[in-house]
C-alpha cells in the first residue's frame, strides 16, 4: 500500500507494521506527518543530510514531518506511527528515544487496531496514551552529527568506518591545515560538539553496533584501541547507565 493512501487517513494517529529483509535501504523521502519508528528486533540506521542515528530494538527514532531521510533495516521488524503534525509531541529534530514495556505493548496494540477506528472509547484511548509515553520517553545519546565542510566531512566518513579512541586532534587539524585551535573551533561549530565527545560517541555506537552482533566484548574494546576491557567497560557505562555486558544480554 502506498504510503500517502495509508496517510490521508481521517484520524490523528495511524499505526503500521511491516517487516523488512536485512540490509533493505529505504531512500530519501519524507512524509507529510511525523513518524515515530520502532523495531521490535534488529536495528535501523536513519539518516538525513547530514546527521546519523543508531536505533535499537529498545529504542525509536521520532521523525518530524518533512525531514528528508532515509532508513537502512537491518533485520527490522518495525511498528510505525504516523502522527499529525498538529499533534507536536516532540521537536523538530530527529531523536532516539527510550522505548518503555508500556509503550512497546501499546505500539503492538496499535497495529492490531482498523485505521478508522471509533474517535471514542478503547482504540482511541490507547492512541492518547501513546502520545503520553512519546511525549516523556527519555532521550538517547545515539546521533552522529555530520559537518557540511567537504573535507571535514570526509575525514568524519573514514573514521565511523574504522574508530579509534586514540585518534587525535593535532592529526586532523594537520590534515585541515589549521592550527589545533582554530580546528577546535572548527569542528565545534561544523558538529555541534568538540572533537573528543564526537570521537568517544562514534567509538560507542561502534561498540552498540558489534554488541547487536554478538563479538566479544575484548575485541571491541580492542578494536577501538582501549588498554584495557576495564577502561572500555567504564566509558560505556559512564555513557549509558549499564555496561556491555548487560546490554549484550538484552533481547534482540
């Protein structure tokens, strides 16, 4: 069915299910509402012009209405939600949110329910609350902000290929051929953070994308150049609250 029929629905909130094959890239596009997309397995890569996020089964990704983007499944099962952007239950930037048990059994529920369903009683109910969870579900730290600089961008480009923690300023300034300064200012203002947070916060959606594979945690840790499984543990945990082991026990 094509997207825009399924969009002209006459209600506020529509909710659908599809399964993907793994690696499925779906191109550029945008829709005319936002879009709350969830995977109930595998992961989904979403990108805009300039800016990528990792979304995990635990986890979804609010689109705004309009924002180009394009989505690569891998091995994704997704609940989607197609919600009027008159709603504004969240900002104008993609995200990657927490999903709750509550909301990932509502989103469930969701697609399960006739596109016209009644505007009163039970299905119109758990959309409202669905709203709510959207609305207060805490954000995550999985976005890799892109520089528009064609040279930046390209050193940005190799480096999410191969991460290494260790990677320095004085090296890519030298690249650049600017002083290690001025290139903080750089790259600061081109992404929005400093060179160490963007290079720690590749390093650990690195790390998420190997743990959803199931290599050994000394390897990543390796990898990305840790002395130490201690040291890597430390870093992931400090950033998300569990370390990798749990997270490497969470369903997929």
């Amino acid at each position: 069915m094509v997207i825009h029929t399924i969009e002209d629905t006459p209600r506020e909130i529509i909710a659908l299910a599809t399964d993907y094959k793994d690696g499925t890239l779906l191109p550029m596009h945008q829709h005319q509402r936002a879009q709350f997309l969830y995977s109930i397995r595998g992961m989904m890569e979403v990108s805009t012009e300039h800016d990528r996020w990792l979304v995990f089964p635990d986890s979804g990704v609010w689109i705004p209405s309009q924002i180009q983007h394009s989505v690569r499944m891998l091995n994704a099962s997704t609940r989607s939600l197609y919600i009027s952007p008159e709603l504004s239950l969240r900002g104008e930037r993609c995200e990657v949110v927490k999903v709750s048990k509550l909301m990932h059994t509502l989103l469930m529920a969701a697609t399960e329910i006739p596109r016209l369903y009644e505007l009163q009683g039970r299905d119109a109910t758990l959309f409202q609350l669905l709203t709510y969870e959207i609305q207060s579900a805490e954000a995550l730290p999985f976005h890799i902000p892109l520089p528009q600089d064609p040279i930046l961008l390209a050193l940005c480009q190799s480096f999410i290929q191969s991460p290494n923690i260790h990677e320095s300023l004085e090296k890519w300034a030298s690249l650049t051929h600017k002083s290690t300064r001025t290139f903080s200012r750089f790259f600061q203002k081109e992404t929005g953070m400093t060179f160490s947070q963007w290079r720690q916060q590749i390093c650990l959606l690195y790390a998420l994308t190997e743990l959803t594979k199931n290599q050994p945690i000394t390897n990543i840790a390796l990898s990305l150049g840790y002395e130490s499984i201690s040291a890597f543990s430390a870093m992931f945990k400090k950033s998300l609250n569990y370390s990798p082991s749990e997270f490497s026990q969470f369903p997929s």
